[in-house]
C-alpha cells in the first residue's frame, strides 16, 4: 500500500501555504519597515529644519564676515607697510641656557628687535590658507 494521492496533495497544500504566509509576512514586516524609516526620515528633516531656522541668525554671518574682512585687510598689509616704509618691532627670546645637551633650553632676556616691513608668521599664512579654501569650498558646493 502505498501513500494515498490525496494525502500527498494535502502534505503539498499545507507546505506551499506555510511558504505563502511566511513570505507575505515578511513582505508585511518589510513594508512596516520602511515606513518607520520613512517616518524617521521625516522626523530627522523636520529637525534639521528647525535647526536651520534656530541658527539662521544675521548677526553670526555679520561676525564671520568682519573677521574675515578683518583678517583680509592684514594681509593686505603686507603689500603696503613696505612701501610705506613702516617699522615693525618683533619680540624674541633668544636662548640662553640649556642641560641635557640642549633638550631643555630657557631664555632670562626678553630682546625687542626693529625689522622693516610687516611680520608674516606661519599662523598667520595658515589663517588666510583656512579662510580661502573655505570660500572655494562652500563655491564648489553651490556649484
């Protein structure tokens, strides 16, 4: 005697129904997902906008731009004091003392030194290097 046709169909249907309800409830959670993230995203965008409504103030684009102006007209400084012939007094302290072969090294004399023309230090070039490339960036980005 053999299995029965019938119970073997039977075996079959309840089989392929499994698999159907299994996959139409992970179609269900799937969906169910994305909307939450849709939701989140909607979330994170109102955020972000009353973010930018909070910070979008007048006065702190006035501050940046004056120290820009600010930090601009120094060096273009350095293209006028020369011809002007203006003194610049630098102060430096020159080493006087050190131990350990020069690895600790102090100064008890502060020396006050008259050079002609206007002092560029390396802070100050990394300042103007900062402000450029940040104007070229937000360009790009508008772009």
């Amino acid at each position: 005697m053999g299995i029965p046709v019938e119970l073997l169909s039977m075996l079959g249907g309840a089989a392929t129904g499994f698999l159907f309800k299994a996959w139409s409830v992970a179609q269900q959670n799937k969906k169910e997902m994305f909307q939450m993230a849709m939701q989140k995203n909607e979330q994170r965008n109102k955020f972000m906008d009353a973010a930018a409504a909070r910070t979008n103030d007048s006065y702190g684009k006035t501050t940046r731009r004056l120290i820009t102006i600010f930090i601009m007209i120094m060096f273009l400084a350095l293209i006028f004091m020369p011809l002007l012939d203006v003194k610049t007094v630098v102060e430096s302290a020159p080493k006087t003392k050190s131990v350990l072969w020069g690895l600790i090294e102090w100064s008890s004399k502060i020396k006050y030194t008259e050079i002609g023309g206007y002092l560029l230090t390396n802070e100050m070039r990394q300042a103007l290097l900062a402000i450029i490339s940040f104007y070229y960036g937000q360009g790009a980005a508008k772009a």
